[in-house]
C-alpha cells in the first residue's frame, strides 16, 4: 500500500542530466533551469537550458537518421510503436509520479489520464499503420504518401506526455525524425519516453529532445532551415508567433491552440446527467484542458434550478495534497498560473458577476501553494471578459439563453472554436451540433475516441491531431503519372 511519503520522489531522482540527441544523452553545456512544485515551490528537478547551438545538433541528428527511418515499412514502423506503448505501460508510475511532480496532477489522475492517455494514443496510431493509403492509383498517377522530413513539435505543460504523444507518434509512423522541445515547467517525462523509445528499438536520431525556454529553443526550431515542418500546441498568442516565424522558411505549420468550450444544455436534456458531466469536464485537471467546457448555456427559465444543482454537486470538488489517493483536484501547475487564474477570478467579481461557488484568492490551509478554488459565476454576460477570454483554470460560467438560436449565437461567438458540448434529446442534439463551430462536439457527454481527428477551427488552430487525419497531417502528397 502506497501513500502519500512514499510516492514523492527523492531529492535528486527527476534531475535531466542532458538534452536526447542521436541516440544518447548529450550533457547541457550552458546554464540549468529548475522546475519547481506548486505544492510548496520546492525545486524538483534541475533540466539543461538548451541553446540554438543544441537545436543544431539535434536536427543534425535528426536528418542524419531520415533517409533509413523513412524508408522502413509503415508496418515496421508500426510494430515499434506498438512496442513503445507497453514500453510506456510498463513506466506508468514513474510517469505519473514525475507529472504530479511537475504539474500538482492529483497522483490518481496522473496514473490514469496523465499516463495512460499516451499508452492508448500510442497503440491507436500504431494500429493506423495498416489503414493508411500510404500509395493510391487515381487514374494514370500513382500518388504516394511521403514523410515531410524532420518535425519540430513544441509542446504545452498542462498535459506533458499526452502532448507529446500525439505529436510523435504519427509523426513517425508517417516516417518522419523529429526535434521535440518539452515544455520547460514540465519536462520531466522527457527522459523518461526517450528511454522507452530506446527500449522500443526506434532507431538513434529518429526522436530528439532538446530542453530549453520557448524564446530560445523554441524560436531556433521555428526558424531552422532543416526543419521541414514545426506542429506546436500552446496558446494562441504564442501559435500566431510561431505561424510567422516558420513562413520565412516555408515550413508546414500545425497549430492546437487555446478553446473556449460551450456546453449547451437543451430543454429536453436530462438535468441531472449534464450537471455531473459539466462539472467533470470543466474542472478535470483543476481546469486546464483547452477543451475544458468552460461557458454551460443553459435555458434561462431553468437557470436558477441548474446553478442549485451545479452549487450542490461542486461540493464533491475538494482541493488537496496532490500525492493523496483520493484528491479530486490538487494546484494549479504554478505559480504563475495561480496569478493568471486568480486575476480573472478577481475581475469576474469587480464586473459584479454573480459569484456562486469558490472565489479568489489562497485556499485556507493551502496558503504556500498554487491552490485555487473551483469558482462558478452565474447569470453571466456573454460577452464577458471571464465569458471571452480563455482563463485555464476551475472556472465555469453559467450563461441564460432564450431561444435555441440565440444560444447557438453565443456558443459561436468567441474567437475559439476548440470543443462544443451539447445535452439534449439525441436527434435533437445531434441537430444543434452540426450548427456549432469547433473541431469536436460531445454529445451527452460522449468520451473522448484516440481514433477521432482532434483539432481547433478559428483561433483555435489549423490541422488535426489523431486519428488517419493526425498521420496524413505529416505525410507530403507526391504524385506519379505513368
Ligand atoms: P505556451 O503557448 O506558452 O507554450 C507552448 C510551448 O511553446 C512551450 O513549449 C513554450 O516553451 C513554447 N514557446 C513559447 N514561446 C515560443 C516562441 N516564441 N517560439 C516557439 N515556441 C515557443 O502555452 P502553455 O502555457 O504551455 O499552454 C497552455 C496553452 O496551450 C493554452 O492556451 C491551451 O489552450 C493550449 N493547449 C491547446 C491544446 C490543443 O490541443 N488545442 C492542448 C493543450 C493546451
């Protein structure tokens, strides 16, 4: 039996000793970064701040393993990813032990979601390689699906591993190396994937890992003549940066940015049902999922029975220790996310929205962390800032609508179009769902599928993760006349 003393790791046991290029580990030869806990703002880790000179070496590494990589089979390079994920199964705990580390995931949520995610995205992909019409006769032309060459694929903290599944895995199944650049708050997986992909047989080269700040590492990969493409997923701001950064070089640019999520709740809904998944939706992983449902429309004559309900079941939403078994939600990642979270919270409350759960500022008893209260507002304004503005945390507003079009009006107007939730009758729903503008819709609280293309429309991004779309996302078309 395991508790919460003896899963933190030692003094030490996170630390990254180097950046993974060709192969091996290949010391930091200039400054360190430190990686602290939102806990208590311990240091966990010590991680190389990489330099543009690393991002050279490892895309040296990269080109340098592409022509053998690229001419393998799909399905040999299949079989190598299905080996990557019972490598990745069988460092399930250290894996989520690292991210509840970095992140304050609650250690059971780290197990399950957290590492268990890229073990079942992995396989799905792996099991792509087959499917894929990797060559296609249309007509006199043979058109033939190639790698696009080497990938730099930057990625966010809230999801560390996942993130960076979704981008390598079809990444090399499709034959491409890659140059990936962590997350700097949370690249303690990092090592641990470049070793099980080791174990898995992927050749040296064929995945490199270069640590570092996104201003630095991040800009050298975006604007580096022997990166072919750059997919990065992070926030908005950062994406547009980044979509001008590659047009110097002509690179292929995938973009999974930030959501907004509505949750529309219709009439003939079952109540009960959508107040339990909204709450599980939008507060999973304290809130910072860019599909998080953030906006629940609800029918304005129903309002107030909703918010009772919602009030009712966020009871069951405690905050705590991270390392304890049984924490619903623990920190936000950190300290600066405390900041952000906390300051829209403040603002909702100064514009006089109707506060009716949770609420700025420490959670008592958890002062010296990065701890915040799952907050819902109700009767909110629509056009709201804490109704517009992505805030990536616990915080949900309830929005009154009067007539379906209208809330069709208001799911639709934000800048995003991440995800979209509907609850209703099932012809009914699915009828409001092809109005809504997002990449992905959940019906009835449908579960999310590693098979199904996963991307943003608007400022949500360009492209698709996962699925046969998430592989053809990085293969280059070439046609053949005969
Ligand atoms: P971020 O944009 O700050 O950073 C993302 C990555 O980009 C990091 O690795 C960072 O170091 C790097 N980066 C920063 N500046 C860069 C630059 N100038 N050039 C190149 N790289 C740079 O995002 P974040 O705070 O880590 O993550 C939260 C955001 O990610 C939220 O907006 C969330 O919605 C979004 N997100 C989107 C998806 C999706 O699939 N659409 C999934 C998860 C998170």
């Amino acid at each position: 039996m395991t508790n919460a003393l003896t899963l933190v790791p030692a003094p030490h046991e996170l630390d990254i000793a180097g950046h993974w290029i060709g192969g091996a580990t290949a010391p930091g030869d200039g400054p360190t970064m430190e990686v602290v806990s939102p806990v208590d703002g311990a240091v966990v880790a010590t991680v190389p701040r990489g330099s543009a000179a690393d991002v050279d070496r490892a895309v040296a590494a990269a080109r340098a393993a592409l022509p053998a990589w690229s001419s393998t089979s799909p399905a040999d390079r299949g079989a190598v990813l299905h080996r990557l994920a019972g490598e990745l199964e069988t460092r399930r705990e250290r894996i989520a032990r690292a991210i509840t580390a970095e992140i304050g995931a609650p250690i059971a949520l780290a197990r399950a979601a957290h590492a268990g995610f890229p073990v079942a995205v992995t396989e799905a992909v792996a099991s792509l390689a087959g499917t894929i019409a990797w060559t296609e006769e249309i007509g006199n032309s043979l058109v033939v699906r190639e790698p696009v060459g080497v990938v730099g694929a930057l990625t966010p903290w809230n999801f560390p591993l996942q993130q960076v599944i979704t981008k390598i895995a079809p990444a090399l199944l499709a034959g491409n190396t890659v140059v990936l650049k962590p997350a700097e708050t949370a690249p303690l997986t990092a090592p641990i994937l470049a070793e099980a992909a080791a174990a898995a047989g992927l050749p040296a080269g064929a995945l490199n890992i270069v640590h570092g700040v996104g201003a630095v590492v991040g800009e050298a990969i975006t604007t580096h003549a022997g990166i072919d493409m750059v997919s990065f997923t992070g926030s908005t701001a950062v994406g547009k940066r980044v979509a001008v950064a590659a047009s110097d070089t002509v690179k292929r640019v995938a973009l999974e940015l930030g959501g907004k999520t509505a949750n529309l709740v219709l009439p003939d809904a079952d109540l009960e049902h959508a107040v339990a998944e909204t709450l599980a939706y939008s507060w999973t992983n304290s809130g910072q999922a860019c599909g998080a449902w953030t906006r629940l429309l609800v029918p304005a004559d129903r309002h107030d029975e909703i918010v009772a309900a919602l009030v009712d079941a966020a009871q069951a939403y405690t905050v705590g220790d991270p390392w304890d078994e049984t924490t619903r939600l623990g920190p936000l990642a950190s300290e600066a996310q405390w900041e952000r979270v906390n300051a829209y919270i403040e603002r909702g409350v100064a514009a006089g929205l109707d506060l009716v759960h949770g609420g700025p500022g420490r959670v008592p008893g958890l002062e010296r962390g990065a701890f915040i209260r799952p907050t819902i507002f109700a009767n909110v304004d629509p056009r709201s800032v804490v109704a517009q503005e992505e805030i990536f945390g616990p915080v949900l507003s309830v929005i009154p609508y009067h007539s379906e079009d209208e809330a069709v009006a208001i799911a639709n107007g934000t800048i995003y179009g991440l995800g979209a939730a509907v609850f209703g009758e099932r012809d009914h729903a699915l009828a409001v769902a092809g109005r809504l503008e997002a990449g992905q819709v959940y019906v009835n609280g449908g579960r999310f599928n590693p098979l199904a293309p996963f991307g943003g429309t608007k400022q949500s991004g360009t492209g698709r993760e996962m699925g046969v779309a998430g592989v053809e996302e990085f293969t280059e078309l070439k046609a053949i006349q005969l």
